[in-house]
C-alpha cells in the first residue's frame, strides 16, 4: 500500500470514529462469509456498525482521537473487528452478547467471534464489566429515584400520624354503631 493511500485510509477511519467513545472490540478468526454476512445484517438491524480495521491503523487512529489503545494494547493483534453506534455501551454489549449467544445463532459464531474487550468513553473496560453499566435512561431513572427517595419519605412520615388517627376514629365510629343496629 503506498503512503498515499495509507493517509486517506488513516483520515478515512479518523473521520468515521471522530464522534465514537464507546465500542466493542471482537476477534473474527475463520468466519466464513455466512457468518459475517449474518452478524453484519442482524447488527444493522439494531443500527450499530461493525469495521474491520487493520491494527496498525486502529492504533494510530484510536491514539490520535484519545481512545485507550496503545501499541502494547491486546485488543488490536490479529483479525479484529470493532462494534460501535449504539447510544451507550452497555446497549452496544447487550446487543452483541444477544446475537453471539443467541439460540440460533450459537453455532454459527462459536469459536469464530470472540469478544477481545470493549472501550468505554476511551477507556478500556473489560467485557463483563461494560455489560452490567448502565444505560444512559437507567443511569438518569437511578439519579431519579435517589433524589426522589427522600421526599418520598418525609411526605409518608408527615402523613402517616394523621392516617393512624384518621384509622382508630373510624374504628371507634363502627363500634358506635354496632350495638345501635
């Protein structure tokens, strides 16, 4: 490849994964065109993108945009393929984890894509990690409810004495009215 076409690839790949912050790195040996095929179309699906990147410009790329992959990185050796577009990562790994491990599609990926890693907000995060994050909505419904909790409680709490009588005037009431009937 000449030096030429090494810059406009390189400025290629630095212009696609300019926005980009989180993204799954997968390890793609002796997938056949089916299987690509097949991962490729389901992940489209759900709009996120898979590229097949040649290490040495991934590194280059990555390290210039500030994303966690530095030559000594084992994320980038061998077939690699990055995931990325989903709204956070923990959606981006959901995804993936749904379609490598899905119940048809098992056979077709065992031992041909295996998940190297994910990057997260330009960090390196392991794979089990990123999957238990929280989606952005899970994240702001969590911050909801914490900030909610303690109103929550204090309403209950100034409540709760004016129910408790509000209960034991009504007991007394039926209780007049017993004998009565």
């Amino acid at each position: 490849m000449s030096k030429v076409v090494k810059a406009l690839e390189i400025e290629t790949l630095r212009k696609e994964f300019s926005s980009v912050r989180d993204l799954v790195v997968l390890d793609v040996e002796r997938l056949d065109c089916l299987g690509n095929g097949s991962l490729r179309t389901s992940m489209r699906k759900k709009k996120i993108n898979l590229r097949m990147l040649k290490n040495s410009f991934a590194r280059k790329v990555f390290g210039d945009l500030g994303i966690a992959a530095g030559s000594d990185s084992a994320y980038f050796s061998g077939m690699t393929m990055v995931a990325y577009g989903a709204s956070s990562i923990s959606e981006l790994c959901r995804e993936l984890e749904g379609e490598l491990l899905g119940a048809k599609t098992k056979a077709l990926y065992k031992d041909k894509v295996k998940v190297r890693g994910a990057i997260a907000d330009g960090q390196s995060v392991a794979f089990a990690v990123a999957l238990k994050m929280p989606t952005r909505l899970e994240a702001i419904s969590n911050v909801a409810g914490m900030v909610l909790a303690p109103a929550a409680r204090l309403a209950q709490l100034i409540t709760s004495p004016g129910a408790t009588v509000a209960g034991q005037i009504k007991q007394v009431g039926e209780k007049a009215e017993a004998p009565a009937a």
